[in-house]
C-alpha cells in the first residue's frame, strides 16, 4: 500500500529542503518506498480535517491506509522498522541508532530552531542583540560536543542509519547561520549526507514543489 | 542482567520527580526490570569518563553489558521493545504510541523548557517581563490542543503506553507555572499517571537520593 505523506503548499524556507517533509521523503527514499505527496496550505493546517491527523496542526503526517502517524521522528522509526535500508539488523547498533535519532530531535535541534525562530521573529525587539549571542553559544555547546563524538568518522556509530538522516537534515537548518563554517567535520558530514542518491531524490522532490507553486505565481 | 541508570547525585528540583531519570525509572518500575542506579556530580557529567558514555554530558544514561545508551526517549523505547507493559502488541497501534513518545519530547517538551529555562536563569534580563508572556503563549497553544486531542479519555490512544509515560513526565515540569490549572482535563490526565504504582515506587526512590543527599548536608 502506497502511503500518503502531507507538506506544505508553499514552504516558508523556498525550496531549500529544510521543512520537516523532506525527513521523511529521504527515508523512503532510502529504503526505495514509493509515496504520494499531498499539499497543505497554512491555512488548511489548522483546520479540521488536518488537525484530526495531526493534533498540534503541523506537516509532515503519514497516512498508509487506517494508520495515520506525526512527529517526523516516529514516522522515521515505522519506515525504518518495516524496510531495510535505515537501521542495523544487530540489536545493541539498533538501538544507538535510535538514540542518535532522538539525540537529533531533542538535543541538538531545540537549540538551533531557538536561534532560528529569533532570527525570524525577534530582529525588531529590543532584547535581540543581548540574547542572540546567548543562543549562538547554546548551538555552539552542542556542535562542539557533537564534532568531538563524530571525530573522523563518516557516520555517528558504524553505517549510515535514520540516526545519521536525522543529525543532518537537523543540522541544515543552521545554513545561513554561518556557524557550521567554524565545523569542518560537521560540515563534511552533512556533506557526505547531501550526497546520497536518496537524499539527491528527495531535495529535487520536495523542491519541484516550491518550483510548481512559483511558477503559479 | 541489571542494567544501570545515570542520575543527579544532587537533583537541582529537590526531590519533585522532574529530572529526567525520572522518565526512565518509571519505565523500569513498569515493565518490572530491576535497575542499579549510579549518581553522578555536575562536575563529573561533564568530565571525560561520563562524556564517554553521554556526548552531551547529560543523565540520565543506560548500561546493559557492553550496551550504552542516552536519551531518555530512546532508553524508554528499548526497554518499551523488551518487556511488556509499555506497547501495545498490534503493530499500528504500537506505531501510535510511539508517535504520542516523540510528540512528548519533540513538540510539547521545548516549549515548556524554553519557558522553565526563562523563569530560571531570564528574571533579571530587562526582557523578562515582555518575553514570559509570548513563552506562556507558546506552552498554552500545546496544551489546548493536546487537551483537544485527549478529550474524555484515560490516555491518549487506547491502554497507558510509553507515549503517555513521557507525556505526563513532560507536563509534570508546568508544576509551579499554575498554567496546568487552566486545563483540569490535563490535570487530571497527569494525577492519573502519578497514581500507578509503577510511577509511585519510581518517585520514591528518586525522592530517596534528593533525602539522602540533604542529610548528609
């Protein structure tokens, strides 16, 4: 059964790649999962059809017949269990997997998408100035601490896993920050992500959407 | 074999249940896993032994044999994946209950953190004070619409699972705002996780260290 995943009509980020669909699309990309692709607009977002597959009214959701999933991180893990491709088959390397997918999600992304909404919406307030560098070194803390583990490694721990997919679909986000500058090795590792022939599929998918809507005018 | 957890040698919530091996404690408690625990000092968290074992210098951590693990999402989960008590057994609806485990963590956790985080270390900033409210905005939007979602029910898809395990943990942390007082039905929710025996023998035992700790002085 084909499933159904949602993203937005129109990403706020112009095809860059870094709305939570694109998680998702490089999973099934990866494990050779064909899928369908429905657009939401901001509005329908909120309303009730969408709401009663995503309670907080976000993308992506997963739909493959009477499942319906949120969270890009669960719908990862359900990819990732049912085809090979995203996880080791050996136990204990399964589970550190699972816990770089979550270490990707809850310790490294809420700094990085704090210092993304203030530079987003908090340029004009008065306090901008003093918190931003604040926030530069709580995502400088964990980039540090990140590089250190990954060393010359090409992956966190052995082959590619959802972990890895994870770490650096969460670190693209910082690409105009011009932090990652200051981290070769992390820069090099997602670096080595981007250049996976799933990832390649997915980034050209999800942008032929921002392309199609723009074309639209 | 006993695995060993990781957890504050002194718990800056004195005693509340609010640091996070709390999580993993009561999941142990659920599924009946008996579990050695090892305290650890701020200073030692953040020196090479423990960095060893944790990249982001955090607790809790979990040892079984030669397996290490960290994040508390992921702890719960592998123990959730060996023991019953903590997943239901038809696969989509294991799959829900493991969404509702991320959506805790991902999208209800950051910002009550953010918020936690703000009245603790922000109260002497000049933007306090035009900030706390746009932060109690953020936390309120989560909690209207997993109130919305919950409803009438006992928990939040079907039977208690981890899911719910990590969501009451995670509202727990509102405990001092008073804004959990706007939502009797999440209030309710939450008294419902604390009254299992499980989560009872799991406080105890965290409240044991935070005692100890006092009376040595």
């Amino acid at each position: 059964m084909t499933p159904t995943i949602t993203a937005f009509e129109s990403s706020p980020d112009r095809g860059q790649g870094l709305a939570r669909d694109m998680r998702v699309r490089w999973a099934l990309e990866e494990v050779g999962q064909p899928y369908d692709v429905r657009l939401v607009s901001f509005e329908a977002m909120k309303a009730a059809p969408h709401m009663a597959l995503h309670p907080f009214g976000q993308i992506p959701t997963y739909e493959e017949g009477d499942l319906v999933l949120f969270e890009s991180g669960a719908i990862i893990l359900h990819i990732a269990e049912r085809r090979p491709g995203l996880l080791p088959d050996e136990p204990k390397a399964r589970s550190r997997a699972i816990t770089w997918l979550f270490a990707a999600l809850n310790t490294v992304e809420p700094p990085i998408v704090d210092r993304s909404m203030a530079t987003l919406f908090d340029r004009e307030k008065s306090w901008y100035a003093e918190r931003l560098p604040m926030l530069d070194h709580q995502v400088r803390t964990r980039l540090d601490q990140l590089s250190a583990r990954l060393g010359d490694a090409d992956w966190l721990d052995g082959g590619f896993s959802a972990g890895d997919l994870m770490m650096v679909t969460v670190l693209r986000r910082l690409g105009s920050s011009g932090i990652l500058d200051e981290y070769p090795a992390l820069s090099a590792y997602i670096a080595r992500g981007e250049a996976r022939p799933a990832y390649q599929r997915a980034f050209a998918d999800q942008r032929a959407v921002f392309a199609a809507a723009s074309s639209r005018g």
